[in-house]
C-alpha cells in the first residue's frame, strides 16, 4: 500500500479509499492509483484484510451426498456451475465442500465455526441428516436449496414448486386423454421427491393406498429409472403413461420401454421433471418436462446470502421459486 501511494503521488490514506472503492476520491487520484495498482502488481491482502473487516470474501457450497452422486448426476454439476458463476458476480470466492461421513461431518463443523467463510449455502435434503443440525448451531449465516427436513422456524431457503410442477406434469398427461398413469418417484427421504409425489397424487386424486400400486421408487438415478420403470410395467401392462420425477430417471425409463417394444408416445406418453439441458432435448424422443431453474436457484440464494451479509432486511425468509412445463415429442 506504502508503494502505490508513494507511486501515485498521493496519501496511504487515499490509495485506500481507491483500492476500498471510496466514492471520496478525485479522478485523478482514481486514475493515478489504479496506474500504480498495474505498474507494481499490487493485490491486497485478503488475510490482512480479513482482521479488520472480519470478512473473509468467501462463502462454503456444501452437498450432503455422497460423491459419486455429485459427478454421476449432471444437475449437481449444473448447480456447482450456477454457484460459482453467482459468487463471481459479487465478488466471492465459492468454497466447495462433499459431506457424507460422520468423518466429513466433523471436519465441515471445524471448517465452518473456524471462520474460514463468511457463510454458506448448503444442499443437504435427506430425512435425518446431520449436517443440518451441526449448521443450526454455527453463528454463520445460511440459505438452504429447499426444505431441510424439521423445524423450517427461523432458517432462510429457497425452493422450486415441486408439488405445483408435479401437478402440472400429471395434468398435462390426462389432458392428452391417457388414463392409466403412474409414477416414478424419487427416494421419499427427501422431500423434493415427497412433494413431487404429493403433486401426483392431488392432479390423480388417487390416495395412499391407490399410489402404493402405481409408483416405484428410482432413487434419482438412471438405473433406478431403468428398474422402476421394469417394476411399473410388470404391475401394470395396460400402463399408458408415466410421469418421472427427474430426468435422469426418465432416460433410464425410456430405455426400458424401448427394451419393451413400448412407443413414446403412442403406447406410453413420458414427463420428466428437471427440464435438464444435458438430457431433456437428447433423450429419444426429446422429453417433455418441468422446468426448475437452477440457475435462478442458486442466484436467488446467493442474493438472499448477501443481504444477510450486509444486515439488510429480509422481506421473506423463504422464496418459493415457479416451475413452468416444457413439451417436446415425448408427450
């Protein structure tokens, strides 16, 4: 700092307003500053400048999966993308953090209450999990991706309408005259898969019972698509139409109706839910399918963390964001 100032011909003080973006400096002292900024190198410090802002200019990502699921599944990589592109734009530097062991779980709670971030942003959907607990106890602000399971009473989330996209799904299913409809669901110790189900069951007016007989879990993954969908048909023959509760699934479920001699859509219409750019137009056929904006996603979370950072009022603790249906030939 002493270097730049003496550089630019001006104080310590007012090369600090510039590097601080002080609205309380002249053009020219701008223009000399950021001149010797360029000449010298200079990169401030962000260990020094951390003690005296106690900000660290970064904030955790934290996925409570296990890893093979992280980068098996492309909506996991869609969401890291969507994270460090939002962080970018404020200027934060994204730290990604994989919590699937007790062991990872240990060492999540040291890193988080050591005060390496500023806060985080944390995935961590399944029933029992104890990441959330181990995070409700930190001084850290967090934005949660969806509903955690327990007590929503004062933690900040942002979610997509999975049980209005649902309905729109089977809806839209019924609007093409199919009759015989049933459901892939994803693995119901989360609720983004309960919802779904939940949608399903309002637009099909089926109850517990009635759905026991035409879902089948898939797990969220490809394969679980696959056997589900083997399941589905054994049970049910005359099956007409199927609504899949992501898109990964749906490609497994497909390969299984083909494998079948089942023509989608003529036999059997297909919905997907996710409306994933790396699977939803490549599938065969293309797949019709609910769009949750990841990217708005992780956005909304980002801005929501931020306003946090800076003690602003939060009008709403939690943001449900809309899901909108996408056809294509698949229904």
């Amino acid at each position: 700092m002493e270097d730049v100032a003496a550089k630019a011909g001006v104080s310590r003080a007012t090369a600090s307003r510039v590097l601080n973006a002080s609205p309380r400096v002249s053009p020219e002292a701008l223009e000399a500053v950021n001149a010797a900024v360029q000449a010298l190198g200079y990169q401030p410090n962000r260990a020094a400048r951390a003690l005296v802002t106690r900000r660290t200019g970064a904030v955790a990502v934290v996925f409570s999966e296990p890893e093979p699921k992280i980068f098996d599944d492309p909506h996991f990589a869609r969401l890291i993308r969507a994270g460090a592109r939002a962080l970018a734009d404020v200027d934060v530097q994204m730290v990604l953090m994989l919590v699937h062991s007790p062991d990872d779980q240990a060492r999540a709670h040291r890193f988080l209450a050591g005060g390496h971030v500023d806060g985080a942003l944390v995935f961590a959907p399944h029933r029992n999990d104890e990441l959330v607990s181990i995070v409700k106890k930190l001084p850290l602000p967090v934005v949660y991706a969806g509903k955690p399971w327990g007590s929503l009473r004062g933690m900040h989330l942002v979610d997509n309408d999975n049980e209005g996209g649902a309905v729109l799904a089977t809806e839209h299913l019924k609007s093409l005259g199919r009759k015989k409809i049933v459901h892939v669901s994803g693995p119901l110790d989360e609720l983004s898969a309960i919802d779904r189900l939940n949608g399903f069951k309002a637009a099909t007016g089926l109850d517990d019972k009635g759905v026991a007989k035409v879902t089948e879990d898939g797990g969220f993954t490809r394969e679980g698509g696959r056997k589900a969908m083997a399941a589905l048909l054994a049970k049910m023959p005359a099956l007409d139409a199927v609504f899949v509760a992501s898109d990964l699934m749906a490609a497994g479920a497909l390969e299984t109706l083909h494998e079948a001699g089942r023509r989608v859509p003529e036999d059997v219409a297909v919905v997907g839910f996710d409306d994933h750019v790396a699977i939803a137009e490549h599938t065969a056929p293309p797949l019709t399918s609910v769009r949750q904006d990841s990217d708005e996603q992780v956005k909304h979370m980002v801005e929501h963390l931020m306003k946090l950072l800076r003690d602003e009022t939060v009008k709403s603790k939690k943001q449900m964001l809309p899901t909108v249906l996408v056809r294509r030939e698949s229904a």
